[in-house]
C-alpha cells in the first residue's frame, strides 16, 4: 500500500493545528503494510493519538509531546516484560516519541460490572509494580519522572501553591513514613486506561507515570470510583505483603501532593490553560480533603 496522509513527521515537541492531520510517515506501513488512513481521534497539549484502520479491526498510533516523551520506551519495556498486562506493541520510536499498539478493547468504566474487571486488574498491576522496584534506575535514566519520597520532601522547599505551605511540615513527615521500595506508579489509573477484551485486561495510557510510592496509583483510582473504593483498596492490598498496609493512608496523603506536582510539570510545560485549571482542582482537592483531616 503506499502511504496516504495521516501520520507523524514532527519531532515529539511539535504539534499540528488542532484536527490538522501530519504528512505521512513510512515507519507506520512497515509495521503495519494493509493500514489505511489514520484518523486523529484527540490532539491534547500531551499526546495526540490516531485510530489506525486494519482489515477486521485497528491499531492504534500515539505520538507524545515533550512533557511525555518517555512513554513509548516506558511502554515497551514494560510491555516486554508483562505482555500479559499491557496492550501488544507493534513498534515505538523513541526518538520521535511515537508508539503503535494494538486494539485492546473496552475500557473498563464501560462495563456493567466494573468492580470485577478491576478485581482482575489491580493484583496484576501490583504484581507488575512489585516486579518493577528492581528497573527504577532504568526508568528514572529513560526520563519518568522522580517522584519518590526523598523526591517530594525537597519539593516542599519550593512550594507550588503557598495556600500548601502549613503543611509542609507533616507532608516531610509522612514522606518519612513510606519505606516500600519505589516503583513505577501509573498515576492516572481509572477506567478509562484499563481495557478488557476476550478475557484479558490490559493497563494502558502510561504518559502519566512517575517513579514513586507504589500506593500513591491508588489516589486517582479511588477518587473516581468512590461508590467501590473499599473493595478496590482491598483488592489492591492483597497483593501486598501485610506488614506493608499500615503505609497506605500516609501513601495517599503524599500521592495528593505528589499529583500536584505531576499537573504543575504539565502546566508548565504546556502553556495550556485547561492544565492550569486541573492543577487548581488538585490543590483545591488536597486542601479540602487531606489538609483538613
């Protein structure tokens, strides 16, 4: 088939218009010879993404902007070794930041039966974090970014809301406190990233990730899923040893800060006004249900 417009020729900084579609690219109809046009499905100040027509289904193509540029060498080292927990990979550049993978189904917030898929999903995910302690030093060297305790408590130095600054004190403290040995922690874990298809549920949308606390995933999870957050906090634990459980709230607490920090890099690196906006509602969140309790 010969290339037909659709695809990524920019750099990973770069970024067209909203809904321009790039030149196209040879790297996609090497991997994938009968693809037809890519789509654009969602051009955000992180990433834009392309649903790549197949005979009988799709693939789909992410390119990530700078702010994210290590998600497709973080994707296929995990996919590498846990291709039972994320979507197949069929290729990744990471010099142009770009990362082709396979249909992965459904997410799981379409589901009628929620709960259950993420029964399934949140022992394989901890299982992967646990696995994932011993690269840490890989990661952090690939770009994700360093949000681990030691990490944090320096970042409370240089605040990036003074409305925080009462509670810097206890955030160090509570930083103390987390002695699981850090991980790769998704960081926008819900279910619109967590996909089921034939049996399989596959974590995906890994732009997110920081190297941190491995409870800290939990606090995206349980605040959009508040009806089920007891069994799901449960089901995650499980897979924890027990002498590790008594860390979960001083984990939470911290991933609160640790998520405003995650927005601010966003904002700052974008520019992008919506950005800014969900780093308010994070500090917003934080002051009103961690500072105050």
């Amino acid at each position: 088939m010969t290339p037909g417009p659709g695809l990524v020729q920019c750099a990973a900084e770069c970024r067209p218009l909203p809904g321009q579609v790039p030149s196209a690219d040879p790297w996609l109809y090497e991997r994938l010879p009968e693809a037809g046009e890519p789509e654009l499905v969602h051009d955000l100040p992180w990433s834009a993404v392309w649903r790549v027509p197949l005979p009988g289904g799709a693939a789909w193509l992410k390119r990530c902007h700078a702010v994210q540029a290590h998600e497709p060498a973080l994707t296929a080292a995990l996919a590498a070794r846990w291709p039972d927990r994320l979507p197949g990979l069929l290729g990744h550049d990471p010099g142009r930041s770009l990362l082709l993978l396979a249909d992965a189904g459904s997410p799981v917030r379409a589901f009628g039966d929620a709960l259950e898929a993420w029964r399934a999903v949140l022992p394989l995910y901890a299982e992967l974090q646990q696995g994932e302690s011993a690269h840490v030093d890989d990661h952090l060297a690939a770009g994700v970014p360093d949000q681990r305790a030691e990490a944090l408590a320096a970042a409370l130095e240089e605040l990036p809301d003074e409305r925080l600054r009462p509670f810097a004190r206890g955030l160090v403290e509570l930083c103390g406190e987390l002695t699981v040995a850090p991980t790769v922690q998704h960081d926008d874990l819900h279910g619109g990233n967590v996909f089921a298809r034939d049996g399989r549920v596959v974590v995906l949308d890994w732009g997110d990730t920081v190297i941190g606390h491995p409870f800290a995933t939990m606090l995206v999870t349980l605040r959009i899923n508040e009806e089920i957050a007891g069994p799901l906090r449960e089901a995650y634990l499980e897979a924890w040893p027990r002498d590790t459980h008594a860390q979960f709230d001083a984990a939470y607490r911290v991933a609160a800060f640790s998520r405003i920090l995650s927005w601010k890099r966003i904002a700052d690196a974008t520019r992008d006004p919506k950005s800014y906006e969900s780093l308010e509602r994070n500090v917003e969140w934080f002051l009103e249900n961690v500072a105050s309790s």
